[in-house]
C-alpha cells in the first residue's frame, strides 16, 4: 500500500560538515570528523542525515557553489571516506541525503571554464548568455549579470557572481543532473535535498521583472513555465532507485508548494517552507521584527492543514544553515534551557518529518561579532552593505547579529576544553563564547538538559502512532502566547501546549479535554506539577489521552 514511505517515520539530523567535526587536525570540520560522531547523532534517535554539499568547492557560498559534481572536497575527505561514512550510517541504521544544488555551478566548475571561451563550443549553451543584460537583481549582490571578458557576454546569476546559472532548458543539463543523481545512488545515498529547486526553469525571453530590490525578477524564475517538465525527468531517476526528494524552495507559498507534491505535477515528498521563518521578519530576514507567536502559528497551520488536505507531507525545522539560531529569534538567551526545550515541542510533535540542525540539539545560540570583517558569509556581508547609505555602522552591525547566517555555522561545542573540543588545531570559524556551558559532554551529563530533552521528544514521537502519523487541530490559534495543539489517530490524542511568553500564563483545556484523566507524557520544568493552568515561562507539555 504505502511504499517508500519510510522518510515520514524518521527524524532527521542536518550537518554542516565545515563545522561540524574536524578529524585530522587542520581546523575544517571533515568526514573523519563526522564518522567518529554517527554513534552519537544515532543515539538522538535521529534515522537519517542531510548534508549540506561535500562537494568541491571555492567556497564563495561555502559548498553551494560546486566546481566538480562526482567528488568530495578535499577539505572534508574523499570519496572512499564518504563511502565509509555511508556505510556506516546505514548500519547503525541512518539513511543519507545529498544536497544536489543544480540551479547553479561555480563559475570554476569546468563547464563554467568552457562555456565562457566562446559563443560555439559544446558547454557553450550550459548557462545563461545574453548580449544584454535585463533587470534582475542578484539575490545576494546587485545585478543578477556580470559581464565575461572573455566571451564578450553577460551571465545569469541568481546568486553570487561566482554562480553562474546553468541552462536547464538545454537537455544536455538536464542528462548531466540525470547522470549526476545516478552517481551518488549508484554509491547507495538514499535520495536529494534540492536547492532552490523552484527557481531552475526560467521564463522564455527573459522579460524584465518589478522594479523592486532583490526579488523583482522572481515572477519570471520561481515555479517557471518548464518546471515540472523537468523535475518529471529528475523524478523518474530517484523512482528507480527508490530514493527521497525534498525540495527547497525559497518564498514559496503552500498552494504553489502542492503542485510539487500532488497531482500530476508531483515530483517532490516534500518541500521545504520558509513561511514560519518569517515570524520575526518581513520578507528576508533583514528586515526585523519582534517576534510574533501568531504570524509562526498561522503560517504553521497553513501549512499543516493545506498539505494534509491534499495528502502530502511537510518538513518540520526550526534552524538550518541559513538562518540564525533559534532561541535567539523565537525563544530567550535568558530562558535559555526552558525556550530551547520548548521550541523543540513547538515543532517536533507536528505532522511532517522532523529535521534538527546540529548544535540546535544542545541549545547553540547567535555570535555578536565585533566588527563586520570577521563574519565569514557572502548574505551576511551583503545584508551589511545594502544599508550603507542610510544607516550607522552600529546598527547595521546589531541588524547582522541579529541575521547572519554565520551564528549557524560557528562551531559544533562538544566539551569545555580547547576549541570546544571541535579541533586539535586553529578552528577555521570563531568558536560560541558559551561553549563552556553549552556542549555536548556537559549536556549528557545533565538530566534536564535540552540534549536530553530533545531525545526523549524523539523517541516519544518515534513510537507513537499518533504522533507520526496523526491529524492535525489547532486551538486557540489568536492567542497571543500560546501555542497549543492536538494529534490524534484512531483513540489515542496527544495534546500540546506550549508557552511563549517570559512569565506565566494561564491556559484554558479546549471542551473536548476537560473531563477526561489527561496523562503528562513530558514537561519541560521537571519537579512541578504539570497539571496546573498555570504554565511558567516557556513552558511546554506533552499530553495523552484517549478519545
Ligand atoms: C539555498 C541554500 C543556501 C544557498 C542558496 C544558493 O537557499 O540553502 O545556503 O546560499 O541556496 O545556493
Ligand atoms: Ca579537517
């Protein structure tokens, strides 16, 4: 009945190698690193694993620029040292996701190097050439063309100048990416996350967009006319081999997110929203917001209600390597352990699989850099300059601490000692200042620690039925502290209730769960009575009942 369904059973655990940890010394965290942690991610109970790209790369977006699709980056091993780490996934039962980032190259990638000899070579029509250049913004650095000497010509790149788009109306491209997936599940990986996905079939003639900063050409490349066209094609290669697909897909809404997950069009398992990461932010996160508990409730249950209408599947995150630390943004560096325990109810119990970026299972937060030089990331950089006219160094620097992506990619904090215990030599990245408290060894010493804490909403999520596979309800969906929802299937109910405020709130049980014995399945103040209407700061609870 149900095949290849495996993915909405699991909990997945996403790495940043860069900074994850570094096995042979040299301060970049690498597969040897990682090899050496598989026991420790699989005791989360965590059954797979998403890697950001391992491929060869200049690093100009930090693996999202690839110059050589069939390796590993020497910095992180090499393809027999992937082979190991796969391999030893799979037998402490993990599967492994690739990052497949086909929307662009590096402009070092071999076929970049080619194209842009001449106007007739065979990679000649691998990108995106124009004599001139129409309107659109860069979504990292002003205009989306730079001109080549070489060729005489201007290239697309939707992102960094080092990112030239490839072409993907050309059906050469498409057989590379065909070939390309085929190489990585010939070695045994267990399916895609795709990058910008939505954003590879560009509009014929290339019209000029909105005149607006950044994202005025996006109505001319996001969900474009031969998107699905394609994505059949790539979808036909991961159905042979049984393999996932996720796609990521920035500023998408839900209903253009079901014609990649339902229907005819379907090409995806799920896709990636970014909706609910826009509770303390208007549009990117540059803009900021204080935080607001019902623009994350809203665009969550959208999401929830849309996708189960229609019978497809969420991702359920809170933190991945593009966004600042989460208790930072939704949660309190005061409250620390309380918000961190509590943000992981808030999303874990939902319907969706479930996905955990390392170090937010210890409670990582943001890095306040003194000076705009020593952050690492091309956005972050941006983010910087774009304000440059109209605002002080100061507050352009308070609006990067609050933004940067680079708080997600410090560090993995493993212990107290040197370097947080992430290398033996001169780490790559700025280390969290708070890695003397917030660590992985310290945190498995301590019952109540939101290492902990995380392990046992995994495992009670893992073996409920209710809690995989269930409905979802929303209650009280305008309150503006409160967080409460139920799943249910068949007769057993799981209720949730988080609080998002600093100081205590009252709750009120909806109807249906107000006479019925009510069992606390986990709270996140240990010692006190769960049974209260009053919940403390950040509180959350996890009930069971029947129904
Ligand atoms: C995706 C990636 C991000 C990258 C961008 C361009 O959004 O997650 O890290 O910068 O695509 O590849
Ligand atoms: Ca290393």
């Amino acid at each position: 009945m149900e095949q290849n369904q495996w993915f909405k059973d699991v909990t997945f655990y996403q790495i940043w190698t860069r900074s994850f940890a570094d096995g042979n010394g040299d301060g970049i965290g690498d597969l040897y690193g990682v090899y050496d942690k598989l026991d420790y991610i699989r005791s989360l109970g965590v059954g797979g694993i998403w890697f950001s790209p391992l491929y060869p790369s200049p690093n100009a977006d930090y693996g999202y620029d690839i110059s050589d699709y069939r390796d590993i980056h020497p910095d992180f091993g090499d393809l027999r040292q992937f082979q190991r780490v796969l391999d030893k996934a799979h037998r402490l039962g993990m599967r492994v996701l690739m990052d497949l980032v086909v929307n662009h190259t590096s402009d070092e990638h071999p076929w970049f190097q080619e194209s842009r000899k001449s106007r007739n070579n065979p990679y000649s029509d691998y990108y995106i050439w124009r004599d001139k250049p129409n309107n659109w913004d860069s979504l990292f650095e002003g205009k989306a063309w730079t001109y080549d000497e070489e060729r005489g010509q201007y290239y697309l790149h939707l992102f960094s100048k080092k990112q030239p788009d490839l072409n993907m109306d050309n059906p050469r491209v498409r057989r590379e990416v065909r070939e390309i997936m085929r190489f990585w599940l010939n070695m045994g990986v267990d399916g895609f996350r795709e990058d910008v996905i939505s954003f590879i079939s560009k509009r014929e003639g290339l019209p000029n967009g909105l005149p607006i900063p950044a994202v005025g050409g996006m109505m001319h490349y996001k969900d474009g006319p031969h998107i699905h066209e394609y994505l059949g094609e790539f979808r036909r290669v991961a159905e042979e081999y049984g393999a996932v697909q996720i796609g990521e897909s920035p500023m998408t809404t839900v209903r253009s997110a079901l014609h990649y997950l339902t229907g005819e069009t379907k090409s995806m398992d799920m896709m990636i929203s970014f909706d609910h990461m826009l509770a303390d932010c208007i549009g990117t996160e540059y803009m900021h917001l204080p935080f607001s508990l019902r623009r994350y409730k809203r665009a969550l249950t959208r999401w929830q209600y849309t996708l189960a209408g229609r019978g497809a599947w969420n991702v359920l995150y809170v933190e991945n390597h593009d966004h600042p630390r989460i208790i930072s943004r939704y949660g309190s560096e005061r409250y620390w352990r309380e918000s961190g325990t509590m943000l992981a109810v808030s999303y874990l119990f939902l319907q969706g699989t479930p996905f955990i970026y390392q170090g937010q299972e210890i409670g990582m937060t943001n890095i306040r850099l003194r000076s705009i030089d020593e952050y690492r990331d091309i956005a972050s950089k941006q983010n910087y300059e774009r304000f440059l006219t109209f605002e002080s160094p100061a507050k352009r620097l308070r609006r990067v601490h609050l933004s940067s992506r680079d708080s997600a990619r410090t560090p993995m904090q493993w212990n107290a000692g040197r370097n947080a215990g992430f290398t033996a030599g001169k780490p790559w990245f700025v280390v969290n200042p708070n890695y003397r408290y917030v660590n992985v060894e310290r945190e498995e010493r301590d019952r109540h620690s939101i290492l902990q804490f995380y392990r046992r909403c995994i495992a009670l999520r893992s073996k409920s039925r209710a809690l995989l596979r269930g409905s979802y309800r929303e209650f009280y969906p305008l309150h503006p502290h409160i967080f409460m929802y139920e799943r249910v299937y068949g007769s057993a109910a799981y209720l949730i209730v988080c609080n998002f405020r600093d100081s205590e709130t009252v709750i009120t049980l909806p109807p249906a769960y107000r006479d019925k014995p009510l069992q606390l399945m986990l709270d996140n103040y240990p010692g006190k009575d769960g049974m209260s209407p009053v919940m403390e700061a950040y509180e959350a609870r996890v009930y069971r009942t029947k129904r």
